[in-house]
C-alpha cells in the first residue's frame, strides 16, 4: 500500500521546471478529476487505485483495514495504522466515526485499495480538529480493506433478552456462534490473546445458557462447544494459565474422550504444571491415535525429559538430606 509522499509525487508532476504558482492546481485540485463521486453532492470522492473481489462491506460490519488521513500540502498522515503489524478490526458505527469514512467504506470491497477526499461536512466540519485538523479541511484518506466480517446480527442477536435468545433458532445461535469464533481466531492470529479469549468465551456462554429439549440439538450445542474449547484452552495456554487451560481441555474431553488436540492441549497444561505422569499419559494416548505427529512426539520427548530431571532432583534433594 503507497502512502507517504503522494502529495510530494503529485506536485512533481505539476512543477517539473520551477515552483508553483498562484494559477497552478494544487494537489487534491489533481485529484478530482480522477475520482468519482461517491454521494453525488461531490462530498465524498473516490479512486479505486487497486480493485478487490466479491461482495461491498456491508453495514455493521467489522472491519480489517489499514488506512492514512493527509491534509493537502502534508507528506505526513495525521493519523494512520501502517505503523501497527497487526492492524484492529473497527466496528463501523463504534470504532469508524466519520461519517464520510464510513460511507466510503461501505463501497469498498476485500482487498481494495481506494482513495477518498473527503469535503468538511464528511470529514471534521467546519470547526476541525484544533491542533491536528484545520478549521473546513479537505481530507485525504488511504484505505485498503484486509478482511471484513459480517457482525450485525451478532449485535441483533445479543441485543435479545436470555428468553428471545433461547427461543429464536438454532440456526441462528449457531451463526452468531460461528461468527465470534472467527473474531476470535482473528485476534489470535495477532497475538490479540485476551481479546481472544473473550470472543470465544462469549460464543461459549451462548451456547451454555441455551435451554435444549431435544437430543439433536443436544449434540449440536456439543459440536459448537468442542472448537471453543480447544481454542480457549490453548488460548489460556499462550496467557500462561495453565489451570484455566486444563479446565478447558478437559471440557473438550468430556465431549470427545479421543479427541487428539485436546488430548494434547491437556498434557501441555499438565506439563506447565509439572504434572508429569499425567501429561505422559495424555501425550501417549494422542500418539495411540496419531504416531507420526511430530508436535506430539516433540512434546512427549519433553515430558520424559522433564520428569527424569524431576526424579533427579528429587533423589539427589533426599541423598543430601539423609546424607547428615
């Protein structure tokens, strides 16, 4: 994605011999005449400097997306995310406040890359933003869409009282289940570990509360669990909670007794623990169904490498106390 200098490139091309001059079209002036206008008030422009693919973000959405705002005449974004490795999914409502950024937004799709200009009455009125914004700015926004999720009927759905909640579909629980996973994996990916844990352990109480009746619907609610599970116990793991992490792992053995990560996620936890015999003995019933995984192999190696050290520190502590 280019962003800094492009107000410098701009004005390259317009004063190839000398400075500019009164008559001369200034930087966001080139702009426009390739832009399209989003609104039809010529509020809001937009370039679509890199196409992206499938369906516009919809409203309500929540957003992954790096972007930069530039005051005209300024190499140097007044706010940008480039800087962040990982960049926040924003909410657009909640997180995304300016009206004409979101309204761009809402144009754009996975994996574009697009220009906006925004007029004051789209950007920070005609007061600004004193220190930062000018008073009636015109405003450069960079944008490129990295992912989105379609969230607004999660925020319908939690929005219900626990009985509309437990009357309304399965389907529909498990939508919403499905996409606070995917929040959750998408923080996880970016080391986002607490906010992590709280998206899969809001998608688990869902499930929980849900009053079931019949035994399909049973076994559905078990199904959801089981992957929450998993990721909230190696989620406890990467937070250093080794306890919470077997609490979880358990939770997912109780569901499927031969499951191999959660066999594994559980004697991870009681290796932290330094519960040897039981991390082996859950170590060597994953490798019972998979012999070959070296993960598991590896880790196996481990705990009998740690529980000799164990024996022989014990040992050697009882030789020195009897020793006198």
């Amino acid at each position: 994605m280019s962003r800094n200098g492009l107000t410098s490139s701009i004005r390259r091309m317009m004063e190839p011999d000398g400075p500019l001059t009164s008559r001369s079209p200034s930087p966001f002036d080139l702009l426009r005449h390739q832009m399209n206008d989003v609104m039809g008030d010529g509020g809001i422009l937009k370039e679509v400097v890199q196409p992206g693919d499938g369906p516009p973000v919809p409203q309500n959405a929540s957003v992954l997306m790096h972007y930069s705002g530039f005051l005209e005449y300024s190499d140097q974004p007044f706010e940008t995310t480039t800087n962040f490795r990982y960049p926040p999914m924003m909410k657009l409502g909640r997180d995304v406040t300016l009206a004409g950024l979101e309204l761009g937004l809402l144009t754009m799709k996975k994996g574009e890359f697009s220009r906006f200009l925004l007029q004051p009455q789209y950007a920070y009125g005609d007061m600004g933003c004193p220190s930062l914004i000018p008073a009636a700015a015109v405003v450069l926004y960079e944008v490129q869409i990295l992912d989105y999720l379609d969230s607004g009927h999660v925020d319908e759905f939690i929005a219900l009282s626990p009985e509309e909640q437990n009357f309304a579909p399965l389907s529909a629980l498990l939508e919403v289940v499905n996409t606070l996973r995917s929040f959750g994996n998408r923080c996880f990916k970016q080391s986002r570990f607490y906010n992590a844990k709280d998206r899969y352990k809001q998608a688990m109480t869902l499930l929980t509360n849900r009053e079931t009746q019949s035994d399909s619907e049973k076994e559905k609610i078990k199904s959801a669990l089981l992957p929450l599970y998993l990721n909230l116990s190696l989620t406890e793991l990467r937070l250093e909670s080794p306890k919470k992490a077997l609490k979880y792992g358990n939770k997912a053995l109780e569901i499927d007794s031969a499951n191999t990560k959660a066999l594994f996620r559980v004697g991870q936890a009681h290796l932290e623990l330094q519960e040897y015999e039981n991390a082996q003995s859950c170590l060597i019933a994953a490798q019972a169904k998979k012999p070959f995984d070296s993960d598991i192999n590896n880790l196996l190696r481990k705990v009998v490498i740690s529980y000799k050290e164990s024996l022989d520190k014990e040992k050697d502590l009882y030789s020195k106390m009897f020793k006198f």
